[in-house]
C-alpha cells in the first residue's frame, strides 16, 4: 500500500475572484494532523477525518458559498464524492465559520443538495492548520500526516483515482487560481459557545457527558454547559480530559486517540475568561441526529441486564460477584463490539464478560439466595480455572471507550450459551444498588477474519511499603504469526507507568504502547490505525512500574503497607490485554480459554523481573 493510499486529505477552495498569487501553506511533507480529527457536520454529525468507515483516504472540499462561482464547482464536488466512495475514499465540503455562520452554511447545503457530507469549522481549528489563502487550492495529507499534494481542484479527480489505484501522483505541487480566502486567526477576539465550544464539545465530550451517558453531568445544551465553564478550562489544560493516556509508536497511531489541540485548549480557556459568552443564534449547530438508545456506539443490537438489582454494601471487602443471564444466545452471531453500562457507577470497580455452555454458572449461581453468585471471594480465574466450557468475550474499565472491530472482522459466537458478567465492587461506604447492562453490537454481513483475545501477566508483585520507583517486567513467545488489532494495560491505584515493546526475530524493536502517570480512572484500549503484523519468533515484553510511597495521593493506604498481587483494589495487578487475528487459527484450547496468568501458560508466560537495566527509553515512543 503506497503513502497515498493510506490517506489522501484533498482541501478545495472555492471563490469567484480569480487571479495567481503566491501564499503560505505547509509545504509537502510536513506534518498537517489531520487523519482522525473529530469534527461536527452541518447536519450536526459527529465525523472523524478519514475515519468513519474503519481507515480511509479522506477528501476535503473547502466551499465559500459567497462566491458566485462555487455553484459552478458543486456538481463537479457531488461527482468526485461519489468518485471517491467507490474507490473507499471519504470526501467532505468544509464551509468555513472565517466566511458564514453556522446556519447559513446548513442552509446552503440543502438549497443546493451538496450530496457530500459538509463540515462546518466553527472553530477555525481546520483552517488554521492548512492555512488556505487562494481558491481551488487543493491539500494532501498521508496517514503519517505529511502532506504529500497541494494543488488546483482540475486535479483532485486525477489524484483521487491515482490513490484509489495505488499509484504515485504525477504532480505533488500545482499552481492555483482564485480568489483570497480570509486569513485564519490564531484566536478569535470572542470565542462563544454556539460557535466554538459546542462543535468541541460535541465531537469530543457528548459520547460520555449526554443526558444518561457514564458521566456524572451533562453537557449537551449552553444551560449544561456554562456552570462548568471554568472547569473545562482548568481540566483541558491539564489534559486531564478528554481522558487519554496512550503514547504511540512512530508510524503505530491510535484510531481512537481523543486529544485536544492547543488551539483547542485555549478556546476553551479564553470562553470562561470572557464571561462564557453563548453567541448568536446563528452560529447554533444544530443537535446531532439520535437514536435516543443512550448508548456510545448508538442502538445495540442485543441488550443484557442483570435479571435483579444485587445490593452492594457500604462497607467490607471488595466483592467479586457474578450474575448469569440464561440462554442470551439464542441464535449463531459475530460480535463486532461490546459496551457496559454500570448502574451504580461509584461502586463498579470494573467487569469481565464471559461465555458458559456447559451451564456451570447457572449451576452455581442456583446455590446462592442472592442475585448472582460469588466463588471463594476471588475474580474469574477460581470460577473458570481453565474449564474448556467458559471462555472470556470482554471486559470493561472506568474510562474505556468502546470500539468496532475493523471492517471484516468480528467474533464468531455459538448459539446455546449462557451470558456471564462478572463485577467486581469497590465499596465506598455507602449502601446502595446495582443492575448494570451489557451492549451486543453484530456483523451485517460475513466477516473475513475471526479475532479473538489474549491477557498476559505476572502474581510476582510485592511491594514495598515507600517504595516510589518498582518495576515489574513480563513476556510472551509469539509462536504465530498475528495481527495485533488493539492494547490495554491493568493495574490498581498506585500504578505509574507502562512500556510495552515486541522484539521481532531480526532483533528489530516495534513499540507498542506506552503509559506515563497511570490513572486508574481512564483504562482504555488502545485501537491501531491499522492492525500490527507480528511475526512468529517475536517477543512481546511488558514493563509496568509502581509508587507504594505516601507522596502518592492516590494510594489507598494513607500509610503505605507492602503491596502484594491481588483481586482486590488495594491490592496490585500487572497485565496487558490484546485483540489479535491469529494467522493459522488458535493457538490451542488454552489460548481460545484465555487463561494465560504464569501459573497456568508457563511456555508463554515465563516469569517476571524487576531488572532495570532493561528497561526501554522513553525515545522509542513518539512523545
């Protein structure tokens, strides 16, 4: 796959002045970031660049509807649109906020039926970034966001079909005609919400902060918004949110990366300076179509709720507790993504999913008077202990954002089973109820590669009470070759950092993930832009680091005891989590059990270390 296939962002302006003129952009092969920007549509839409349909090369179109001569153009944008989508390529019209207010630019879009889904850049933040001066200019960014083509819209169709087929574009530079575009302000003089702060909270806060969403306030209207003005200001700045503590690998970015420009961050900072102003009614987007289901990925095609609320009480241990849902698959199905929904989210610490078909569950939880059942005050690995019967199909963690697999991918599931959730409930001192819900999305059509998962890790943890700087290291042997589709990491409340690197059989070094001041808050799984090839010889070793010392204010103990591995929260974990496609099958009942903890996986897992010579540098990482 050539650079150009892998991404193509093409931006066209559009003016009726015409005339040559030189002008400042980027010049080909800088860095643009433009490939996975979260922007809103005219329509309201959530729209990820390049993204919404797995990855794909994007298209661009910047529309000036106060030229004239832009209507002459628009046939020609629906016609490359659907030039591009035949050849999996997205195109969008971008209508700048530099030249018509957000309603003058849905109008616009329906008056003359633009069949492309059209951006409004309320912000400027696309503007900025690509700096567009002259109409008809043209701009083409890689997935490495380097732009690789700027030029006159005469080309976009050439360029569009020499991606879709995987050849080089003749000319990476063509001169431009047109008319002066306004020129993108650093800031605005006056930011307001309708105008710059909703089209950011939209694309990157609505999917938690909605009416019923997992977080515990709302930010879908001005009246929501404004109390929390200076908030917003305050935890942007700190990157506290959007929660995203994944660094990547050069040339491995994430697809779900959820950050905020500094651009971005000062809008939210001068908002709340200024008074935190709403603006006019003009510059409104209007709401985002939906489906009113409350849930991230939208409406779910199966949804489990535990069958009774289990009462959680305020205080004791941590309870481990597991809650049967009968016969949930009542028919064959490939499972593309899962969502959990927490009722009680204070005292969810975090859950597993699991299937049963040889009815242990049930058997177990008809035991018990309590809704649900618990196995030797342990997690999963008491109940399953390897059964071929059971066998794991998610989890979910405080922060976590649910992702579909890529297209072509899911997971096959077999009619018969019963549906196991297991939670574990981190008491908090309050009495209170549960009934959490599981989300089923599935495959539309037949699917290519089946995916499963894997978890590595290590019992070898005991910390010292004060300790600020321990590490634990751990591996796997890849004994096939496989495609790594996505990468999460596990530890407790005084986890630190984590480094996560695959040694290739030529001794080559391919980072993975790297995690600086862990939170347990926000465990995210980490997606690849495109699955990672890892051949079989690798290794894949992990390095993850705690603070056992009272200068950490997030350790449970005030005075700091050693800390040893355990289920509990005040207890530590040390394990990675990966969603593969193995290249020739399962690799044996074990893996397909997904029971691979040292003690029971010792030729993948084997053993762990505190040798900090090894330790890999923060440089492999792109920081």
């Amino acid at each position: 796959m050539t650079a150009q296939r892998l991404a193509l962002v093409t931006t066209v302006l559009l003016c009726t002045l015409f005339g040559s003129h030189s002008y400042a952009v980027p010049s080909t092969g800088s860095p643009t970031d433009i490939i996975g920007t979260r922007v809103i549509g005219t329509n309201g839409q959530f729209i990820r660049i390049g993204m919404d349909n797995g990855i794909s090369p994007a298209a661009l179109v910047f529309i000036d509807p106060s030229c004239a001569k832009t209507k002459d153009y628009l046939k020609d944008i629906n016609r490359l649109h659907q030039s591009a989508h035949k050849q999996k390529i997205a195109l969008y019209g971008v209508i700048s906020s530099t030249t018509h207010t957000a309603k003058a630019a849905q109008a616009y879009v329906r008056k003359h039926n633009i069949t492309a889904p059209v951006i409004y850049d309320g912000t400027g933040e696309l503007t900025a970034r690509l700096q567009p001066q002259i109409s008809t200019e043209s701009f083409m960014v890689n997935l490495s966001d380097q732009l690789i083509y700027h030029g006159n819209i005469d080309k976009l169709s050439m360029a569009i079909d020499a991606t879709g087929t995987d050849t080089a574009i003749k000319e990476s530079n063509t001169a431009t005609a047109g008319c002066p575009l306004p020129k993108a302000q650093s800031l605005p003089k006056q930011v307001t919400y309708n105008q710059h702060i909703r089209p950011l909270i939209n694309a990157n806060c609505l999917t938690c902060h909605q009416d019923g969403g997992v977080a515990p306030f709302s930010l879908k209207s001005y009246t929501q918004s404004k109390p929390w003005a200076g908030m917003m200001a305050h935890v942007t700045q700190s990157r506290f949110m959007p929660p995203w503590k994944g660094i990547s690998a050069p040339g491995h970015r994430f697809r779900n990366e959820r950050r905020l420009t500094d651009r971005e961050i000062a809008l939210f900072s001068q908002w709340s300076k200024q008074g935190a102003k709403e603006g006019s009614i003009e510059n409104l987007m209007p709401s985002p179509a939906s489906d009113n289901s409350g849930w991230r990925l939208g409406k779910p095609d199966v949804l489990l709720t535990m069958d009774e609320a289990f009462e959680v009480p305020a205080n004791g241990k941590d309870v481990y507790r597991y809650f049967v849902k009968k016969d949930a698959i009542p028919k064959d199905m490939v499972i593309v993504a899962v969502d959990f929904k927490p009722g009680d989210p204070a005292v969810v610490h975090h859950c597993n999913f699991f299937l049963d078909y040889d009815q242990r569950a049930r058997k177990i939880d008809a035991k018990d008077p309590k809704p649900g059942f618990q196995v030797f005050g342990n997690g999963f690995m008491d109940y399953f202990g390897g059964s071929s019967g059971q066998f794991p199909l998610g989890a979910w963690a405080p922060g976590g954002e649910p992702v579909k697999l890529p297209e072509g991918m899911g997971i096959p599931i077999p009619a018969g089973g019963d549906f196991v959730i297991e939670i574990h409930y981190h008491l908090n001192g309050k009495k209170t109820k549960d009934q959490s819900t599981v989300a089923l999305y599935l495959a539309k059509k037949p699917i290519q590669k089946t995916v499963t998962g894997l978890f590595v890790g290590t019992q070898d943890v005991k910390i010292p009470a004060g300790e600020k700087n321990y590490w634990r290291h751990f591996y796997m042997d890849v004994s096939n070759d496989l495609d790594l589709i996505d990468i999460a990491a596990h530890m407790h409340y005084i986890g630190k950092d984590v480094k996560i690197v695959a040694t290739l059989p030529d001794g080559a070094k391919k980072p993975l993930l790297m995690i600086k001041d862990w939170d347990i808050r926000w465990q995210n799984v980490y997606v690849y832009r495109e699955p990672i090839f890892i051949p079989k010889g690798s290794r894949i070793d992990a390095w993850f680091s705690f603070d056992n010392s009272a200068d950490n204010p997030a350790n449970p103990f005030k005075k700091p005891v050693e800390m040893k591995w355990g289920w509990a929260s005040d207890e530590e974990m040390a394990e990675i989590y990966l969603t593969v496609y193995p290249h020739s099958g399962f690799w044996g009942e074990e893996w397909a059990a997904g029971v691979l903890l040292e003690d029971m996986m010792k030729p993948w897992q084997r053993g762990a270390s505190a040798n900090l010579s090894d330790i890999p540098s923060d440089s492999l990482f792109t920081l």
